[in-house]
C-alpha cells in the first residue's frame, strides 16, 4: 500500500461509508504452495461481538476455495473511482504526474461456513443489496425451494473477521492551495471519474486549508 500519513482518511465512518458504496472487492491469499489466488465478489461489512466481519459467498471448489481453506489469510481490496492528474496543473510544473484513487485494504482470516450460515448469508446479502425490500422477487425465502438446494450445493459462504484494516485516499492533499483548486477545476472538464475525484477534493479542502 502506498503508505503516506498525508494520503490517510482519518474518519472511521467516511472508511465504512466507503466499503460500503464498494462492495465488490477483490480477495487475495496465497494456497499451500504459496500461489498467489484472487477473486472478485460482493461482500458487505457487520459488527458481531465487537469484532467486524465481512461476509459474502463465492463457489465451491475452484482454486480460491481450496486455496483459502489451505490458508486463512486473505487481504480484501475495496477500490473506487480514480483519475489521472497532470502535472501541468501543478503551481508548479517541471515534476511527475500521478493518480488520484482511495482504496482501503482488510486482512483477516476467512472461515467457511456450514448450510445454516450459507443460508443466513443468502438472506443477509439480497436484502443488502435490495435495499432490506422483503417483498423483492430476488430475495432468500422468495426464491423457489428448489432453485436454493441447487445453488446451495454449488456455493460456499463465508466470513472473514478483519483484524487490520488501512486506506489511502490520495487525493492531492500534498499540494499547495493555488495547485489543489486548479486539479479540481482541471478534473471537473474530465469524465465521470475525474468528476468525482474532483467532488471528493472539494469535501476536504476546508480541512486542508483553513486559511484560504
């Protein structure tokens, strides 16, 4: 991880909104051989005897499943929208370009779960992702009886109790104050990336400058 203090979102809950508005992460671990694995599903993030845990399900019997049975590991990648910015925006312009993102990274350890848990999970993750809507067609206890037995045979859910977690948010916050409001403006001009990043520098730069 790009590891710099100035790049750090400090605020827990701005660190928990995130995850939450990117759900689909990316897991990696290592299997017994030490091979690298990695996937890519939604997971959502809960509070269980003040510990947090993300939970979310994958299928069974590929080379993350085996891999993360063979080893408990796994870092868990959130990322968002991200952009370049270029240097000829920059007070300042004889130095490199770079990348606005933020992402947080979760390491933890992964436990696969038995029918009971797969089947809270199931119910857990549609009315997340439904928005808690108990009447939605696509949720757990409307599906059809047989339509669950056979995707249950096929999955496996899991939770991964984090046990350190970490972000970068580097958004400019290096820059001088005639710099970080011309990026804005520059990335205002760009796409829908470039128009967030630009968004989420205009929330900070307050904090950043109180003088300006």
């Amino acid at each position: 991880m790009y590891n710099l203090p100035y790049f750090k979102e400090k605020n827990p809950q701005v660190i928990k909104e995130f995850i939450d508005q990117h759900p689909f992460a990316f897991i990696t671990g290592c299997n017994a051989k030490h091979e690298p694995v990695a996937t890519q599903v939604p997971v959502f993030i809960e509070e269980q005897d003040g510990k947090q845990i993300l939970r979310g399900h994958i299928m069974k019997n590929n080379d993350h499943h085996i891999a993360f049975q063979q080893n408990e590991n796994v870092l868990v990648v959130f990322t968002g929208r991200h952009t370049y910015v270029s240097a000829t925006w920059y007070t300042d312009p004889h130095t490199a370009s770079t990348w606005n993102y933020m992402s947080v990274h979760v390491k933890g350890k992964i436990r696969f779960l038995g029918e009971a848990g797969l089947v809270e999970v199931l119910r857990k993750t549609a009315l997340y992702f439904e928005n808690d809507n108990h009447q939605s067609t696509t949720t757990f206890d409307n599906l059809p009886e047989e339509y669950t037995r056979r995707l249950m045979r096929a999955i496996v859910a899991f939770e991964i109790e984090i046990i350190e977690m970490d972000n970068v948010f580097k958004l400019s916050q290096n820059r001088d104050y005639e710099s970080y409001q011309n990026i804005i403006k520059q990335l205002r001009e760009q796409d829908a990336d470039g128009q967030f990043i630009a968004d989420e520098m205009e929330k900070r730069t307050k904090e950043l400058f109180p003088d300006s």
